[in-house]
C-alpha cells in the first residue's frame, strides 16, 4: 500500500491540475490536494450540494420523459428559499433533454444555483449510446457555462457491484473521453463511483486522470447503525483520501432512506432504522460534519423517485424513499420548518 501512496504521488508531480480561479489548498496529515472544485455565488461557498431528478410521479428515463417548466422551477425554489436549509448545488446524471429541460429553467429565470453535470455511461448502452452522452454532456457544459461547473462521467461504472459495470478492456477509451471532455470544456472532469472502487489499486490510474474524485459512502447500505453512520462515513472518507493523497475528494452521495423492506434483495443488509425520524438524526449530524470541515458533497437526495426500483415493486422499498422531500414535494421531518 506504501508502494501504490508513493507512486501516485509522483504521478501527482508531473499531472496537469485544473484551476478555478484562485482555490484553497487541502492540507493535513494525509492529503497535499489542490482544491480544484470549489463552487462558490457571490464568492461564497455553496458546497453543500444535493443530487437531483426532477421526475415527477408517472414520469421516468425509461420513458424519457422531460418535466414541465413549472414543476422545475417549483423544484429549484423549494431547494434554494429554504428558511432552515437551502441548496445551491444540484447534481444531475445523464446528459440528455431531461437535465437540459433543467439548465433551461435555471438559465431562463436566473436562478442562483450550479450544477455538477453527469453523462450517463454504461455497459447496457451501445457504444454510441455512450458516445453520444459524451458529445451532449460537452455541448451542455459549454452552452450553459453559467451553471455547469463540473462534469461527471459516469455513476458507479467500475465498482464490482454495479449493474451497468464497465470492464478493464473499457478502461482506456474511458481515459480517452476524460480527456476529450477536458481539452473541450472548462470545467473540472471526474467520475462518481463507490468507495469499494476506489479502494482497488487498479483505480489509481483512473484517480491520477481526472481532476477530482467523487466518492459514494452509504452507511445505511453497509449495515451501519445510526449512531456509527457519521464516524463511518468520515473513516471511509480519510481511507479514501489516504490512497490519493494529492487528489480532492467529494462526496458525491451519501444519504438515509426513510423506508425499507428487508424482504428486498439488498436491503436486508439494512439493520438501521429506516424512518425520518432517523433521517433527520442522520441529516443534521452529516451535515455539520460536512460543513465544518469545508467538504463539498452532494446529499442523496433531493426528492422521493417512485420510478426507481421498479414500478412492480411496493412503494415502502428503500430506493424510493432516500429523498428529503416526498415525491408530492411536502418536506420530511428533516427539513420540516
């Protein structure tokens, strides 16, 4: 492990770091990175970010359905006029006529809020699928330059679990779009994925490529009780940050579901009470946490998506319910005024 730290920090040496304006330098006892992402308004920091779709009930990807002007903008006014808590940063996932529906809404009415946005890669896609969501996350970072401030390739494409996994032999034409992206754009490049990926030494060549990581921690998915989610989550972090020490790190999902079914394939590694109650304990530790120690993150998630996990499954399941807010858009406990 010693070998891999050193040989990632003389990669570090010689690797072109992207720069916004003039960015603070992380320094403690494990990490030297440049602070590459550091999304501000008015030159404050709005870091503390949140992950988004605006698919309402009965609306979905597999649909391809676009949202309705006014339903985005009831969104993005519920997240940025918050009397308790309020967002600046949105995540979205895939470049495609739903996100552009999005920056539309913000562009059109001015809005104060940034985007990290994502192209949608995956091995269930064809090659131009793929292709074609990298052409469009370029041509939205550069026609909506007032709102995106960072690109995202891919959710979870590396990690051994994830259903749309892509493979060693897909590695290098990933690092030729990371570095097309960045040679067309002006905005910082990385890759969202979990830290059961970035834990791997194989990762360290796709680390050294991007300009910063974004690194998924769920506690509630690795059977972690309430009271350990936050330390677990901040180990997970530092161990993370420990095998790229000259790589900023964000937090790119990290959340609490306010439901769930053990009957359910994967949620019987759930052992965490599964309610806003608990949601809200969750919420408020995670986020001092976060605000305290300056980490920009995005919080999973901004609403309740029924679509997810599938229109067969009962609405109690915990991929439905990760959202601060209910699907109908009425706040959760955590952020009940």
């Amino acid at each position: 492990m010693k070998i891999l730290i050193f040989i990632s920090l003389l990669i570090g040496l010689f690797s072109v770091h992207f720069q916004v304006n003039s960015m603070p330098t992380q320094s403690n006892n494990i990490t030297n990175s440049e602070t590459v992402f550091y999304p501000t308004i008015d030159e404050r920091w709005v870091g503390l970010g949140i992950a988004y779709g605006s698919y309402r009930d009965g609306e979905s990807p597999d649909q391809k359905s676009v949202s309705s002007e006014q339903d985005i903008l009831e969104d993005m006014l519920i997240l940025t006029k918050g009397n308790r808590f309020s967002w600046n940063l949105i995540r979205m996932y895939a470049a495609d006529a739903a996100s552009e529906q999005v920056l539309k809404v913000i562009q059109k009415h001015n809005l104060p809020i940034k985007v990290m946005q994502g192209a949608w890669l995956s091995s269930t896609q064809t090659a131009d699928e793929n292709q074609q969501q990298i052409d469009e996350v370029i041509r939205l970072a550069n026609e909506y330059k007032d709102s995106v401030v960072a690109i995202n390739l891919g959710n979870e494409i590396f990690v051994d679990w994830s259903a749309h996994k892509l493979v060693a032999e897909d590695v290098p034409q990933y690092l030729q779009w990371v570095k097309r992206v960045q040679q067309e754009t002006n905005v910082p490049v990385t890759l969202a994925d979990d830290y059961n990926f970035w834990n791997k030494p194989w990762s360290q060549e796709i680390a050294q490529a991007l300009d910063f990581m974004v690194l998924h921690a769920y506690a509630m998915w690795n059977s972690q009780s309430l009271e350990n989610a936050v330390a677990w989550t901040e180990k997970t972090f530092h161990d993370i940050q420990a095998l790229h020490p000259n790589k900023q790190i964000v937090l790119g999902e990290s959340g609490w579901a306010t439901s769930s079914i053990s009957s359910n394939g994967d949620e019987r590694l759930i052992i965490g009470e599964a309610s806003e109650k608990a949601q809200k304990t969750f919420f408020l530790r995670y986020r001092n946490w976060l605000e305290q120690n300056k980490i920009t993150s995005f919080y999973f998630e901004a609403f309740d998506e029924k679509w997810k996990g599938g229109a067969d499954k009962p609405n109690g399941i915990a991929e439905k319910n990760w959202g601060l807010f209910r699907s109908n858009r009425e706040p959760k406990l955590a952020v009940k005024e």
